[in-house]
C-alpha cells in the first residue's frame, strides 16, 4: 500500500518537473557560462568571470568563469574589505585598471590562488532594475584593440545586464524549490494527501513572490492532476501569454 508521504513526494516532484519547463527557465549557471565565454571572445581577453555579491557572508563568490584561472576561481570566496572586484561591489562603480599590480585594492594573493595573475582588469556592477548590486563582471588582460575604447564599458554593461536576468532566474528558481519543499513539510504534518491544498496555505500566509510563487506552483499542481493533456494546453496557453507580454514589452520600449 503506497504511504501518504509516498504519494506527496511522487507529487513534489511532479510539480518540479512541470513548472520548469511551463515556465521556460533554462539552467542559470549554464547561461552565465555562455555569457562569461562571449564576453571573454569579444574583449579577445584571457578571462572572464561572474562573482556572485553575498552581503549577509560580507563576500563575493566566483559563480562562473571561463579563459585562465577559471578551474581554481570558481567557488571562491573574496571578502568584500578587500580586491578591485569587492570595491565595485560595493560601490557599484565600473573600474579599469591597467596596472593591477600597483593598485592598493588589488588581492595579489587571491590572483595567485588561480594561477594566473592579470595585467589589467575590467570590473563592472552587475544590477538589477531596481539599482541592487547582484554580483561584478570582470574581464581579465582584454584586448585593447578588440572593442573601441568609447565603447568598453558601455559593452561591459551589456553583458553584465545579461548576467544580471540570469543572477535573477536562479533566484527565483531557489524561490520555487524553497516553496515546494516548504509546502511538502506543511502537507506532511497536517495529513494532506494533495500538494496544492498545502501550497494553497502558503499562498495565502506567505506575502510577495513567497506569495505568488506558492499560487503558480498550486494551480500547476491542480492542472497536474486533471491529465497531461490539460498540462500540455495549460502550457501552451502560457507560452502564447508570455510571447505575447514580451512583444508588447518591446513594442512600450
């Protein structure tokens, strides 16, 4: 005989598996891989990273890297007191510097940690709408002749923009799972035998985009459980929605 829990985890994980890919969210560290290797080939620069700000662990994180250094770079930690990347950071101001050596924010050690220590570097915020600081670019020894000099930053920005959508998905998708797991324990604990009664709860106890995270995923768990082919449409449907705001976003801009 199947187990209530039984029943709720083959759920969780169904819900998992539909929200995804209704809500058309690609791997963020794969896009932020795309992203550091594109900037890197148009700079014509030996690397290229994506740090990732953590204000309550006063730090940067190296999320993703490409070119020299990435294999050690990534995964580490540099506190926001010290480096050219923490000053941007924290003062969210773009810096060039062509001599890192002789600059006093410089972390020569951390550079040394990577086994490759730059000449020159490109650090630009990476923001989100709101002016948040999410995380800093930074482009290793680029090449002065690959990008106009007028236009450096301006090209830095863009690709830190597109760092920051992609900072952004991964926060919402650790949004959805914290939900998900979250309803599962309430479910669990009040002898629910559907998710969406649980997730339901939460909506309604939780504000913000807790809120309206917890209704998304309890109106796929409904759908979910109506057949894949209302799923199918349901996505459909969707698809046709979000096609559409974008074309009407494009056409305000």
């Amino acid at each position: 005989m199947t187990q209530p829990d039984d029943d709720l985890l083959a759920q969780l994980a169904a819900s998992a598996s539909h929200l995804a890919p209704a809500l058309g969210l690609p791997d963020a560290d794969a896009m932020l891989q795309s992203i550091c290797r594109t900037a890197r080939l148009v700079f014509r620069a030996a690397a290229c990273s994506v740090a990732e700000l953590q204000e309550s662990e006063g730090a940067l994180r190296y999320r993703i890297a490409d070119g020299a250094g990435a294999g050690s770079i990534v995964g580490m930690r540099l506190p926001l007191d010290r480096g050219v990347a923490s000053y941007v950071a924290t003062s969210g101001q773009a810096i060039a510097v062509d001599q890192v050596r002789q600059d006093p924010r410089f972390a020569a050690d951390v550079a040394d940690a990577t086994g490759y220590v730059p000449r020159a570097m490109l650090v630009v915020p990476i923001e989100a709408r709101t002016g948040e600081v999410l995380g800093v670019l930074s482009v290793l020894d680029a090449d002065r002749d690959a990008v106009p000099p007028e236009e450096i930053l301006d090209i830095a920005a863009a690709f830190a923009d597109q760092a920051a959508l992609a900072l952004q998905l991964g926060t919402v998708v650790a949004r959805f799972g914290s939900v998900l797991l979250g309803a599962f324990a309430d479910a669990a604990a009040s002898g629910d035998v559907e998710l969406s009664l649980a997730l339901r709860r939460r909506a309604r106890a939780a504000k913000g985009a807790e809120a309206d995270a917890a209704a998304l995923a309890a109106r796929f768990g409904e759908l979910r459980s109506l057949g894949p082919g209302v799923t199918y449409t349901a996505g459909r449907i969707v698809d046709e929605f979000l096609g559409y705001a974008r074309a009407s976003r494009g056409r305000r801009g």
